[in-house]
C-alpha cells in the first residue's frame, strides 16, 4: 500500500475491530445500555438444523436460524472468519417488519462476494481481521428474523465453519435529507417514481475527516483537500447546486455544492495538492456534481482505519450495484450507506467503506471511501483492479430490475468529472495490470473500457445485466459533458 495520511479520528477504531463477534462495536451492553456511538452490529451463530427443516422448494436446510425475534436492525449479510473460504452454496432469509409485523417472503442473499475485495498482496487484504462474508442485504427496519442456507447442488465442499448472522443497525442520521435536484422539481429525475432528488446545493464544502495532505502522505499542507480549489474546509466556495432558491440548505459540510464547468476547471487548475496534472485535465473535464459527503450521510468515522491509502491516479471507473436489493426510499439511502459502512468494517474487516462513491436510485451521489473526493483514493471494489481505478456502486439489485434513468445520469456526470480530473476520455480504453482476480491471472495486462463493469473484471453478475447494459449510454453521455 502507498502513501498514508493520518486525520484526526479517535483511537475507537482499533479496538472496535477486534471485538469478538458476537458484540461488535457500537453495540449495547448491560453496563452501557446508551453508548453513544450511532448503530450497532449484533452477530448469532447460525445452528445445525436437521430433516424437519428441509422444505420442498429449497431443498435440505443444512445450517440456519429458526425463526425468532431480534433487537431492531436494518441490514443483514452472514460472516464466517476464514477470509479465504468460500460459501458454496445458497442462503435465504425472511424478516418481520418493524412498521407492521408482517414477515417478508424468503430473500435470497448473494453469496459471492468476495470479488468486492482489496487487491491480494496489500495490507487491507492480509490484515488479521479480515473475514468472510456475503454481500449485505438491506432489508429495513425488522425486528424478527429466520434463516436456512444449503449447499450447492453437486457440491462436496463444506460449508465455512463459524457461519454467523450478523444484523446491523446503522443508527440515527445526521438528520437532513439531500435537498431535491432541480430535474426532480421540474417533474423528472427520479426513474422509479421516487422524485427524492439529487444534486443538493449551497452548502459550504466542509471536509472535516480530512487534514488536507498531499497524495503520498507527506508534507501536507492542509489546502484543497476536497478538491473544489477553495481551501481544506471547502468555506470559500461561492457556486450553488442547479436547485438553489427551491430547497433549505443542506448543514455546513453536508453536500459538496454542484460546480459548474468553468468553476470545476478553477478548481482544477489550483489544486495543487491533489496528485493530477491539471494541464492534462483541461479542457476535457466536466462540471463536479454536488456530492453527500461522508459527514452528511452520518458516517461513524472512529469504525474506520485512521490513515488514508492511495494509488498514483485514476485511470478508469468500475460501476457496481450493491446487490442489497431495491426496498429502499431514498430518504433511507444515508442509512443504506451507513449499514454498508458498518458491514464492510466491522463484519467482513476492511478499513473502511470499499467503494469510492454510491449513487441512490434518485440520483443523490454519496462520497464513499474516505480520503478526499477528487484524490486516487485506493478502494476495494473490484478484486484485482483496485490500483489506478475508483468504485461506483449504484444503491440496489439490477440483474432483472432496471436502473432508475436518474442514477444512469449520475454515473455519467459523476465519471465526467472524477475521469476528468485525470485527463481520461469515458469512450476510451485503457490497460490495467491484474493484481489477480480470478478471472486474470496476477501480472496479467488488461484492456477495459475506461468506464467499465464489475463484471469485465471479474466473473460475477455485478453490476447486474441491466445496469451493465446502460454503460455504453454512460460512456456517451459522460464524453459529451467533458466537451468530447
């Protein structure tokens, strides 16, 4: 791993990493029943289940969780401790709603997830905490739940031992929606119905997590963390998002406002901080969308590894959809992202969140992985092209389901500028070196899209047939906004 940065979160984060299991960081205790760190992550082991258990349109239940009622929680994926091992096999649960007490059909639960991952060789990867774990589920407020997996038909392979349901809570939010976008307001955007927003404008820019030092983590000078050319605390920004005068502005620090084109190549060209050549940039870099940053969408910053981690720079764009199914509202997406930032950190053992960006089914673009939002900040994304690359997951499950048009059109202006601030054409392509996926062998050369899917990297269904078949309509859109 390169360069490291230190910030100013507390010492919390070592040690709630290595909480046993069963009580994870952020969860009650009799002694401390109104701890103050926002969720909680509650894991039970899951229990041999015999011939009873087995029913006809599943099959023979081998392990799971008779049906039982829990402590409130949200979003749900199971953890095993052998990183290495792999579920083979099939899991499904069923959860009885907070609201109204009715219990949800059985959901399928994507085991294959450990292509979202670090790069084999690097420090996140090896790091002892790291486990095994199947993508999250986000399932809504619920407070009963029952399990049953079974192995793979044909397989003789085990299932992982220490099997676990881990059900997280991902706590109160900061509390403010992102404001409307100004396409909602006029009667489109949304996609699905939900005109919830994007592109929440006017605020100040804040970065507070961040202390403003330059990409190989030496000699900082504290200017432009954030990289919209206006100082580390992003106070100086004088540009408004496209819905200002319509919506309440957004808490200092909340939102990085909407720049447009001339103020994004402003921005640029002073930034000197951070790690990419603004001459190359220019004139093919497109307006910065407005952005939630992680202060905005109530991230817990002592759950996450104190420095920050970077590659030279960003050469291509993996999207993803967070296979976390789509029963969410985008009033709820914060509390989507936090549940995931929980999982990836306290459950599966990463450093922190591992895309570098979300985008919600209404279009509102999240910051992901911390470390500044315009720096080559490495994520753990995609197995194997984790270097040189960021990470774009849209909020949902898009294998047989559509992608609401306003996250397409985010993806695009979100690579726009994020593409653009590297002097990098969404139409081109570009060859990466595996550092081994699974599909390509370590030291492999590759030659990708510069806007590319999961899937190109890596054998798996991400980001969902239906999502992956947007990306030409992307790549288009996002060139045409560079100016290209």
């Amino acid at each position: 791993m390169r360069g490291y940065l230190v910030s100013s979160i507390s010492a919390a984060c070592a040690a709630a990493l290595v909480l046993p299991l069963s009580l994870t960081a952020g969860a009650a205790t009799e002694a401390d029943p109104e701890r103050e760190i926002p969720g909680t992550t509650r894991s039970l082991p899951l229990e041999p289940l015999g011939p009873s258990a087995t029913d006809r349109s599943f099959g023979a239940v081998v392990q799971g969780l008779p049906r039982r009622d829990v402590a409130p929680f949200s979003l749900l994926g199971l953890v095993w401790e052998d990183a290495a091992a792999e579920l083979e096999g099939t899991v499904e649960v069923r959860t009885r709603s907070l609201a109204d007490g009715t219990w949800s059909p059985w959901q399928q639960v994507e085991t294959h997830n450990a292509d979202h991952a670090a790069d084999p060789g690097t420090e996140e990867s090896a790091a002892g905490r790291v486990r095994g774990s199947t993508a999250p589920l986000w399932v809504g407020p619920s407070d009963g739940v029952e399990v049953r997996v079974k192995r793979a038909d044909g397989s003789s392979r085990p299932l992982p031992e220490g099997l676990r349901l881990d059900l997280v809570d991902p706590g109160d939010g900061p509390g403010a929606d992102p404001a409307p976008a100004a396409e909602d307001r006029a009667g489109g955007g949304g996609g699905d119905g939900e005109a919830d927003g994007t592109d929440p404008a006017d605020a100040e820019g804040t970065d507070a997590d961040r202390d403003g030092t330059d990409g190989d983590g030496t000699g900082g000078d504290g200017t432009d963390a954030d990289g919209d050319g206006t100082g580390g605390d992003g106070t100086g920004t004088t540009a408004s998002g496209p819905g200002t005068g319509t919506a309440s502005a957004p808490a200092p620090g909340t939102v990085l406002p909407a720049l447009d084109r001339g103020d994004t190549e402003a921005a640029a060209a002073a930034g000197g901080t951070l790690g990419f050549d603004a001459a190359a940039a220019q004139p093919h870099i497109g307006p910065r969308p407005a952005i939630v940053t992680r202060k905005g969408w109530g991230a817990d910053e002592s759950l996450r590894e104190k420095t920050f981690v970077y590659t030279s720079t960003v050469k291509a764009a993996f999207v993803h959809h967070s296979a976390t199914g789509n029963n969410y509202t985008c009033q709820q997406a914060p509390s989507v992202l936090r549940s995931i930032y929980r999982y990836h950190t306290v459950s599966s053992g990463w450093r922190d969140i591992g895309y570098n960006f979300a985008i919600d089914k209404c279009g509102n673009i999240y910051e992901g992985r911390a470390g500044g939002v315009a720096q080559p900040v490495l994520g753990a994304h995609t197995l194997g092209f984790n270097t040189n690359s960021t990470g774009i997951a849209v909020l949902g499950t898009y294998s047989s389901s559509n992608p609401p048009q306003a996250a397409v059109t985010a993806v695009a202006r979100l690579t726009a500028w994020k593409l653009g601030l590297h002097g990098v054409d969404p139409k081109g392509s570009v060859t990466l070196v595996s550092g081994g996926s699974g599909k390509y062998a370590k030291g492999a050369k590759v030659t990708l899209n510069t806007i590319a899917g999961h899937r190109d990297g890596f054998a798996t269904d991400c980001p969902g047939g239906r999502l992956y078949g947007q990306l030409g309509t992307i790549r288009t859109a996002s060139a045409a906004l560079q100016g290209r």
